[in-house]
C-alpha cells in the first residue's frame, strides 16, 4: 500500500475503503483472541498480584505475575491498534472534508497513506496470535539444536543456528538463557541447550523444529569445496512447575559432572560444576552448565529433564500427528525442513511451505518471520498437522 500520488477524490475514497477493511480486521481479532476475556482474566489476576500474602508461594507468584504480564501485552497492542485505527479515522474524516470543499490536502492523504500500511503490518502481526491457539503455544519454550552430517561444517553450522535463534529472540524482545553449550572437536558446537523466554516463545520456535540444510563453500576445506551440513532442531515447551504432571525417581538418573569449556564457554559460564543427567529408562540426556553452583545445575537440568518427559507423556496420549513434537526424522540427507543455500547461488526455501528469499544474512540474522508464519498457517490449512 502507497500514499496516492494525486490528492482526488477517488484517492480518499480508496483510502476510506482500505481504512475499513483493517477496522473490521481489527474488529476479527478482537473475537478470536477473545479480548473480553482477557480484560476478566486480567482484572482476576491484578487482584491475585494485590494480595500481600503473594510471595509466600513463590512458585505460585512467578506463574500470576508472568501470565499478567502476558496479559498486559496483548491488551495494549490491540489496545494501542484500535487507538490507531481511531486516529486513521480522524484523518480520513480531514481529507474527505477537504475533498467536498475542493481544497485537496495531499499532506493529510499522504499521512493518512502511511497510517494504514503501518496498521496493516501490526494487525497483521496481531492476527499471528490466532494461528497460535495450542495449550502450549504461549509458554517459554526449552530449544535443543544438535550437529548432524557434514563433520567440522555441521558443527559450525550449529554454532551458527545458536546465534541465529539468539538474534531472533533479541528481535522480538525475548531473553535468551544458554544452559549447556557442548564445545565441537575443531570448532562450533556438537549440541546446544536454551531457553527462550517471552510471550508466544514456543509456538514460534516449534515451527522450527526439524533438520536444517547448509549448503556452502567449506571455510574447514583448504580446497574451499562445496560442502552440505545438516543441524537439527527440536523445541518442547518449557513449565516451571511439573511436580503434578511428572514424576521422576532418582534411582533412574545418572548424574555426572564435569567442566564446560572451550567454544561453549563463548556461551555459558566456565565452571567445574556442569551437571549431566541422563534418564535411564528412556535413555533422555540433558546438562546445564550456566548456573554457578552444582546444585543450581543440577536444579535446571532437573527442570528441563521434567518437561522432556511431560512432552514424551503428552506424545503417548496422543495417537493422532502431535501438535507439539512433531514427526522426528534424521539428521541427514532428505529430511531437511528448510535450505540454507550460500553457494553457487544465495537462497533460503523452506521445504514445507514454499517461503524463501535470496537474502540469506537477513534470516542468518534472524529475520524469521516470515518462515514461521508460513509454517503456522500450514498447519492451520492442515489442521494443526505439525
């Protein structure tokens, strides 16, 4: 959408409809993010925030003031949208009234112009909110990304994927807590363990979960050839608090520690306290190297350990495509949801969807969007086939 280039009469009235349109978008949202609700929700929780007994149970205090936060968001983007889709009014009510008196105002048709491609780009963004209706879909969320084929390049290429989520997360406003970070034989990294933390975390990051091709000319080559990688990713919502939900007897870990070092220690804290956990019935291994002390390491990998298995529980429930570990596959050749391509030619092409672009640095950088949200609508096409 461009600001007219001539201030007529069918120029506002085109305008005018455009403006329409977006306020009964706006208006679409408002009944499937159930805003209503939420301003309850809301109200109930600030009261649950008020009372001076709150930190007695800080468990408890961290999930009230978390979801209101989460709450507050929402309420003032759609908030702040409608204010906008208001003040678009307004202005369009100026032009037309120039346009009757046949005083035209291209500053006004102009300003006006400029109002609804930026409305349009943030409702647009709002209406992502309703591709992510999961139970999980708005909770943190625990990113594993592993090294596959491809030797010293698919070590790197992890290290690389690490980066890239981070610089998503920073896009978006989320935070990003590095737990374990295992250091490649020559460089990058063999595997990584996150957290990201923010509104939506894991409905986003779970359209990423899959094998990831690189396809580049090796910098690990003194020849400088060709070279194909492969990383996977997987994404499991992250809970703070799983004691009801899961069950874990200590006489079916293994607990090791040891130092963290190396091209890891470039991600997490250098110490002699990293725990390993290894969960013999099912064969799950997590670490955590991030904390300061042994008992802090253990205490998060113990967390990460409990959603693992919660996620393991929920995919045994359920007989049907899981909406929230999807289908694993391997590491390798012909089982890649998306393309990285760095040479002969520059593309990035998600396998699933069709989305790409030729600007690589851009999604290296973590310009995703546009990936996730075409994965998100496939799903809803597919009925919430993940």
């Amino acid at each position: 959408m461009a600001p007219p280039e001539a201030a007529g009469p069918g120029d506002y009235r085109d305008l005018g409809a455009e403006l329409d349109a977006l306020a009964e978008r706006l208006d679409d949202a408002r009944r499937y993010l159930g805003i209503d609700a939420l301003r309850e929700r809301r109200d109930e929780r600030e009261a649950e925030a008020a009372l001076p007994d709150l930190w007695d149970d800080a468990d408890r205090a961290r999930l009230v003031t978390t979801e209101l936060g989460r709450l507050n968001d929402t309420l003032a983007r759609f908030d702040t949208l409608a204010d906008g889709v208001e003040e678009a009014g307004v202005l369009r009510d100026l032009t037309e009234e120039a346009a009757k008196e046949g005083a035209s105002d291209e500053g006004l048709a102009a300003e006006l112009g400029e109002s609804l491609v930026t409305l349009d780009r943030q409702i647009g963004r709002l209406e992502i909110q309703s591709l992510l209706s999961g139970e999980y879909d708005d909770r943190d969320v625990v990113v594993e990304v592993h090294a596959g084929a491809g030797g010293t390049d698919a070590q790197d290429w992890a290290e690389i994927l690490l980066r890239m989520y981070q610089r998503w997360a920073e896009r978006r406003g989320f935070t990003v807590e590095v737990d374990e970070a295992t250091e490649g034989q020559e460089a990058g990294l063999l595997s990584a363990t996150f957290i990201v933390r923010g509104q939506f975390a894991y409905g986003l990051m779970s359209t990423e979960r899959g094998v990831h091709r690189l396809v580049r000319m090796s910098p690990f080559d003194s020849q400088r050839r060709r070279q194909t990688s492969f990383a996977s990713v997987d994404a499991v919502p992250f809970l703070e608090d799983l004691s009801d939900e899961v069950e874990i007897d200590e006489k079916d870990l293994r607990i090791d520690t040891y130092r963290s070092s190396g091209a890891g220690g470039q991600h997490v804290n250098k110490t002699d306290s990293a725990v390993r956990i290894t969960h013999l019935p099912t064969n799950i291994v997590v670490s955590c190297q991030n904390e300061r002390s042994q008992h802090q390491n253990k205490a998060r990998a113990m967390q990460i350990l409990a959603n693992k298995l919660a996620e393991r529980s929920r995919q045994e429930r359920q007989a049907e495509l899981d909406s929230l570990s999807g289908k694993r596959t391997d590491n390798a050749w012909g089982s890649q949801i998306r393309s990285y391509v760095l040479a002969p030619y520059q593309l990035v092409k998600d396998h699933r969807t069709d989305v790409e672009t030729g600007n690589v640095d851009a999604v290296l950088d973590g310009d995703l969007d546009d990936f996730m949200e075409g994965e998100l609508r496939r799903r809803r096409a597919e009925g919430g086939a993940s």
